[in-house]
C-alpha cells in the first residue's frame, strides 16, 4: 500500500502540475516543464522545487525522460487518484 500523507502538500501539488501539463508526441505521454516553471507555477523557490522533484523521482512517482521532461509513474497516476477521491 502506498503511503499518500507527503502527497497533502507541496509534493502533491507539484505531481498534480506535472501530469495535468502531459502531452503526447511521437507516441510519448510526458510533462515538458522544468523546475523553473514549476516554482514559477506553484510559487516556490527553484530549489524547492528541484528537491520536491528529486524525492518524487526517488519515490518512482514520476520520471525524467531528459532535463524538463517528466513522466508520472503508475505510481504517481494511483495517488492522484487516491486523494482525488
């Protein structure tokens, strides 16, 4: 079972912003946005926004195709669901 509590804040809000921004192209579902844009978007600091990114990729809730491209996980896909219930 996958533990949702650190999702109530600053991490659930940065997975929400990465998978409501996906696209598809050439048959890949990602997220073209960097962690500039995601502090700029959710009002963090760069570097927030760089740790809370780096747990959530350690975590396996998103993954980085290349810098400024996320993928959300499975993972990531059930919590969102989860608190959006």
């Amino acid at each position: 079972m996958i533990n949702t509590n650190i999702f109530v804040t600053e991490y659930y809000k940065v997975l929400k912003l990465i998978y409501s921004h996906q696209v598809e192209l050439a048959g890949e579902i990602y997220s073209p946005v960097t962690q500039e844009e995601i502090g700029k978007e959710l009002g963090f600091s760069k570097v927030k926004a760089n740790s809370i990114v780096k747990e959530l990729i350690e975590k396996e809730f998103i993954t980085c195709l290349i810098r400024g491209k996320y993928i959300v996980t499975d993972a990531g896909i059930e919590v969102l669901k989860k608190i959006n219930l």
